[in-house]
C-alpha cells in the first residue's frame, strides 16, 4: 500500500484500500491533496457528506470524491464510496497531510533541569523550561516557551505546543496533544472567609489527563483542591475552555470551544457539550448527554438526552418587548389562573 | 505643524490642524498629555462628546477641551470644535502619545532559523523563535517569547506583542496589531466518530488575516480545515475572543471581547459583535449586523438590523419565579387558547 | 508551635493552636497531609463543613477531623472542632503543604535590562524578560517566560507564574499571585469611527492591581483608555476573565471563571460574581452584590442583593416550544388582556 510515487501523492486505489471504501472507477488516478468541492482542483480529493451540496459534483474540478452509496449516481468521476464518507476522509487527510514532526533533541536554548528524565526521540523546542523529577516519554514533543514544572508526566508520542504551561506534579496520558497557550494546573479558585478578608486555600490536587486528550488553545484545566481533577481518556477540549477543580470528563466528551465547567462536577463519557455551555460546580451529567451551545446547567441532569436553553435572539425591539414581558412572566400567569377561576366561577353559578 | 517645543508639548492651535478641528479661543496654550474632563490638570486636553457630562466642563481644570458646536458655547476654555469630538481625541491622542517601537534589530537569544526572511527594520524580541521559510515584511515587530511556526508571513509594520503564537503557514497583513497570548493557527475543532472513538481530522487549511487587523490578548484564531478561515480587512478582535476554523469575518466588523464563533460562519462586513456574544457555525450574518452583548445566534440571519437576546438580570426570588414560569410557558399558551375557544364558543352559541 | 518531628508532619494538638480550633482527643496524633473524608489514609486530616455529608464520618481512615461543634459528636476519631471547618481546614493545609518557593536569583537565561531594579531575595525565571525602569521588590518572584515591559512595578514577595505577560507602566501591589497566561495592561479595545474606518485610540492609562490579588490563568485586564483600570486590595479573579479599559474592582470582590466586564464599569467592594457572569460597560454594581453564574446585566443595579438571569436548561424538545413561546410571548399578553377586557365588558355590559 506504500504509494506508487510518493512525489505524486498517491493512487486513488490506494486511498481506497488506507480509508476502508470501496473503489468505484479508476484507482489509478492521484491524488495529492485533499479540497472542499467547490475549491478543488486537479489532485485534489473532497467529499461529499450533506446531501444538500450534491448540486456541487457537477461543477467540482476535484479528480476523486468521497460518497455515500446513495450518492455515487450523482457523478461520473473516479470516487471512493462508503456510508461515513467524512471518517474516509479524516483517514485519507493523514495520509496525504502528515504533521510534521520536529526532529527530536533538545534545542540548545532550552532549560532542562538536570533531574528531569528524558526518554528517546523526545523533541524540546526553543526556550522551553522542564523541572526537576519530571519525566517526559518517548517520543514526546515540548514546543517552544513551554514551561514544564517539577514532577510532571508526559505520555509517549505526546505534544505540547508553543508556550503551554504545565505546572508542578500534573501527569498528561500519551498521544495527547495540547495547544499553544494552554495551561494545566494552576491553583483551583479555592478561597475561605476569615474575618471578612478571603484567605487562599490551598490548591494539593494535580490534573490528570488521559491518553488521547486533545486540550485546545488558551484552554485551561485547574488542578484538584484535594483530589485531582481528571480528564479521561479521549477526551476532546476545544480553545479556551475552562475546567476547575476536582471536575472529572469522563471518557470521550468532547467539550466545544469558550465551555465553563465550575468545581468539583462530574461529566459522564460521551458527552457532547456545545460551545459556550457553562456549568455549575457540584454536579453531575450523565453519561451520552448532549448539551446545546451557550445553554447554562445549575443541577444535576439524571436523565441523559439532549438538553439546551438560551434566549432565541430577536430584533432589538422584540428583545425588549420579549424581556419586559418576561418580568411580568409571573403576573401575566396569575392573571390567566383569574380569568380562569372567574370563567369555572360562571360556568358552574351561572 | 511641527511642535514649537517638543518638550514643553504641542500648541494648541498646532493640534487643531492635526485634528482637523476649528481653533476657538488661544491658539498658542500648550498640551502635553491628554486627561478626562474630571481629572485634567495644567497643560492636558480632555474631550465631551456626551452632552450628559457636560456640567463637568465648570469643573475641569483642563487647560483646553475639544467639544461639538452645540457644547462651544458651555465654556469659555480654549477649545477645539468639531461635530466628532472622539475622533478628533483619538488623533490629538496619537500625537500626544506616540506608541514607542522597540529599536530594530534581532534580540541576541531570539532562535531565527536561516531560512527566515528578515527585512529592514524588523524587530525581534527576547526568546521569539522563528520558524523556517518565515517572512517578516519591512518594520514588523515581534514581541518577547513569540513563536512563530514556518512559512508564516507577517506583513510590513504588524507589531505582535509578547508570548503570541502563529502556527505554520498563516499569514497575517500589513499594520496589524496583535496582542499578548494571542493563539493564531491552531488546529480547528474537528473530529470524526471512527467506531465510538473519535478520530482527529487534519487541519490543513491556514488562517489568513487582512491589513489593519487588531487582534486581542489571548484571543484565539483557528487554521481552517481545508480551505482557510480568513479575517479581513480591518477587522478589530478585542480580548479572549474565539473564532473557529472556516469562518470569515467581513471587513471592518468589530467584536467584543469574550465572544465565541463556531465553525464555518460567515460574519459580513462592517458588523457590531457585542462582547459574550456566542454565534453557532454554519451560519451567516450580512453586512452591517448589530448583535448585543451576550446574544446567542443559532440560525443564519437574513436582514441586517440590530438584535439581542438574554435574560435580563432579575433579583434572585424574581428569577427563580421567572423561570418556573417560563418552564410552564407553552402550557400557560395552551391555557390561553382555551379560554379563547370556550369564550368564542359561548358568544357564538350562547 | 514547631513540629516535634518535621518529617513525620505535625501534631494534631499543634494544628489546634495553629488553627484556632479546639482540641478534643489525643493531641499527639500525627499528621502529615490533608485528604478528603472519602479518600483519607493514615496520617491524613479531613474536614466536615456540610452535614450532608456527615455519613461519610463513619467510613473516613483519616487519623483526624476538623467538625463543627454539632457535629463532634458524630465521630470518636481525634478531632479539631470549630464552627468554621473550612477556615481551619485552610490554615491547616498551608502548613502541611506550604508552597515552593524558587530559590532567590536571576536565571542566567532571562533579559534583564541594566535600568531595571531587582531587590533582596527576587527570583527570575528562565526566560523571563524585564524591561527598563521596571522595580521588583523584594522577594517577587518572576516564572519562567514572562515578559514584564517597562516602568512596571511588582510588588513585595508578588508571585507571577509562567509566561504572564505585564505591559509597560503597570503597577501591581505586594503579596499579589498571578498565575499563568495572565496579561496585564494590553490596550483597551478603544476605536473611533473615521469615515468608515476605525481608528484606534491610543490607551494611555495603566492597569494598578492592589495587595494580595490574585489573577487566574489566561485571565486578561486592559489598561485604560485616559485613567486606569483600577483592581482593588484582596480582589480575587478566577481563569480566564476578561476585565476592560478603566474598570473599577473594589477590594475583596471575587470573580469566578469565565467572567467579562465590558469597559468603565464599576464593580463595588465584597462582591460575589458568579462564573461566565456577563456585565456591559459603563454601569456600576454596589457593594456586597451577589451575582449568579451566566448572568447577564445591562444596567447599573442600584440596589445589592443577589441577582441571577439565565435560561434554565430544559429537554431539547420543550426548550424548542419554549423558545417558541418566548417570540410570541409580547402577544399571548395582548390577548390575555384582550380576554380580561371583554369579560370586564361582558360583566358589565351583561
């Protein structure tokens, strides 16, 4: 299945064969990059998933397509067919756009404390800091201007981007990656009142993040306050996320970008949380829960299903209208139960 | 135009020309700085654009005031008089207090590969590092710790302050300003369920951002996934905004802080985003869009004009009864129309 | 009040006195960490402040408590009593888990210009930048990365942790703690209509954060556009909130995650806000408000209290009825008086 040339990108049938679809017409055509319908050019492969866009395979100069088998009539071009036409394609982009990966060693500006452990293959970038006892695995990458602190772990075949702040004591799974900006295990927002003035409590916990974890950039997971905050396995977090303290993602949520999630709350596995949902500390989500973008969840939900709430956005005047009426929410409800009362009054006196 | 004593300040009548504000009153007082109406001193100038603050200008011990015609009269001040008073502040502003560039010149721990194209007057920081096959246009300045991936172009003069990041291959225009922290390139959110497990995408596309483009301190960027996501012309992207992979901002449109836009949105140009606003993806907004603050956009909308949408803040008693009835709102609707039907049928039967 | 015996941890009796909680038991129990009741192990001393979970007092193999008064009786384990478990739990843990400090000097790595003043017992990171005319004083500690511009000021033993970002001429007090990706002082997002355009006003006033402030990770506050932007004494920020151009925090106020403050607001003293809280610009809060997670205000409450304001998560099916509801809300009132008007008529009339 190694590609015919590799300068020329590869033959379609050999895409067939990397992506598990069927092949329908010339296997030998290459492909060298994927394209969005609209956009593509010759070499170029896209897909089709949303039947609503079919109008674009007559126009598209892509010299492949990705279909589903109740697509592949629509055109004549040589196409890979197969119910999930949008995993095909994930499979065939990282075949024909493979990250590229830094050369490992350690680049000369780096600091590495001498009592840090690190393994074979392991690339740190320019102006990155590693503390001492932390140990990073085989094969990790530490971009430039991380700051690694004492005692932390990182996973095989992990990678840190640029500027990624990792504090003392925490432990990333492998194959995780993390974005540029991202920050693990800062204190947890712990604070006791004493005596009108608010004394920091401190934060003993680390963050504990599983393999395959993807934290998105500027996202940032506080560590445990006594416990540790655990991300699991699989676990997807989009830019700038916040997960407190003592919160536990259970395995394979994925939690979509500018998502607040308050302390100590637990998220079932295989949540799907959209964007801007924000959710309050000490409760929990259970597992297979799909929460709606923006919505705001203040106690436990038992039962999974698809939960939302937000305000519908009106014309300025609605709004006003819809929000002074709101405030008289409670009124106008009292004033039906009158009319109501008045009418049975009527019906059964009159 | 040139200030008489660059020491001592601009005269007055030397700042109306600048401006392009009328002179009433002493053209040769001097000013050095500008200050609000409340707390000016001897030699700053302080502006009145909101006729509510006016009674402020007995007060100010300003040593001129820039104000509209209609407030020319309020005070017997040295002035200057124009029908824009904040633009003629902004441009009295930049005289006054220039921004200090960094002296040209590649700081001696900053890590520039040789295949980085550095042209004249380039700045480059403590601990940036630039990647291979990188350009900087003429007078850019890159700010401490940046990190800069490979084939990146930052146009002429674009200034990026500390710790930014811009992945691989992005390219950003001429004049931009970007700030501390600020995430540009990074992979969009995109995953494809491959047997209950999620499998990444591969984010091939780049971001590309226009001329004048202001981005925020730790506001993120996302690369797109296979074509870009492109931020135009003039576009002003204020603090720990998120803007997802494949979205096109139009040019000249202003966002608030803290707002969040899902994938593949398309915002049109010379649009108003109020801060915490949170647009859903595969959306579009046309040109010259207001949204108010903390709005949540999940369908397309069709005709500009302005629009809102959220709760308004209610004592907490008020709310929690608010909200309970809200719960009950298609019940108390369903109420309403049988009282109607009851009536209507009474009229007419009785 | 020294420990007997630093390596194995403290007597109970010596976390009493340290604590200001009664001793009840033996007093010559030792401990060396705190725990929760639920994970407790030998040597380990965990709290109670929430009856509900008093079951969990039974089970505990902590080797000591801190209760309540009321709930001394619940257990026979050796025990500090108080009726503020949490406080006690606090101080307790600051002893048992005091926090590393670095030790005092300057990382051969870090920019440090010859016009910056650095006192006794300062410590800078690798990496660290420290611009001209900028005064750590004693005992502040600069981590790994920062970039701290020029004519800054960093208080006495100021914590900044890694890669935070100080523009030029903030001032933050002593005994402050700012944790990672935090940016202090970037420009306002202050723009002036130009013919079309925008024009960017120079922000020429500073951000002065007081004593023992603390500023989550990736947290951002903008300096002002004329004045400052003013964070008071004892002032608390969680991650990632975005405080505006010349906003006023009063002292102790505490801000949860995810929270934004459009700009000139005015925020009084002792408030609570809850996370991802919304606040528009130019209005002001008293002192001692309480405000609920996900709020949105949009105007100046003058009254304090507690506030809430968000849509309360509901099924999707029932959220899309009400949301429905909702639009049509300004007409189902229209008739609900239209009802009561004919039937006032009706009565009258019949």
């Amino acid at each position: 299945m190694a590609p015919i040339d590799a300068d020329a990108g590869y033959a379609l049938a050999d895409l067939a064969a990397r992506s598990g679809a069927d092949l329908h017409g010339d296997g030998r055509v290459r492909v060298t990059r994927v394209a969005t319908l609209e956009r593509a050019g010759p070499g170029s492969i896209a897909f089709l998933a949303n039947p609503k866009y079919a109008a674009m395979l007559d126009a598209t100069r892509a010299s492949a397509v990705i279909v589903t088998p109740e697509d592949a009539g629509r055109t004549a071009l040589p196409k890979l067919v197969t119910p999930t036409p949008y995993l095909a394609f994930a499979r065939i982009a990282a075949v024909l756009h493979p990250s590229a990966s830094p050369a490992p060693g350690i680049h000369p500006t780096a600091v590495v404390d001498a009592g840090a452990t690190v393994a074979n293959g392991v690339s740190i970038g320019p102006h990155a800091t590693i503390g001492a006892g932390t140990a990073l695995a085989e094969g990790a990458t530490i971009g430039a201007g991380c700051a690694i602190g004492r005692d932390v772990r990182i996973g095989a075949r992990s990678r840190l981007d640029a500027n990624v702040v990792v504090y003392d004591g925490c432990a990333i799974g492998a194959d995780a990656i993390v974005y540029a900006g991202a920050v693990i295990g800062a204190d947890g927002f712990g604070l006791a009142e004493d005596g009108g003035r608010w004394l920091r409590v401190p934060q003993v916990g680390r963050v504990v993040v599983g393999d395959r974890v993807e934290i998105g950039a500027n996202t940032t997971v506080d560590r445990g306050a006594i416990d540790d905050t655990v991300i699991g396995d699989d676990v997807k977090l989009d830019n700038q996320v916040h997960i407190a303290h003592n919160c536990t993602i259970g395995e394979g949520t994925a939690i979509a970008g500018c998502v607040g999630i308050a302390g100590s709350t637990r998220i079932g596995k295989r949540c799907r949380i959209g964007g801007a949902a924000m959710i309050s500390g000490h409760l929990s989500i259970p597992d297979g829960t799909t929460l709606g973008g923006a919505a705001v969840v203040m106690s436990t939900i038992r039962e999974p299903g698809a939960y939302s709430g937000s305000w519908p956005v009106q014309k300025y005047q609605d709004w006003r209208r819809s929000a002074a009426r709101l405030r008289q929410l409670d009124r106008l409800a009292e004033r039906v139960a009158a009319l109501e009362r008045t009418w049975r009054a009527r019906e059964s006196g009159g």
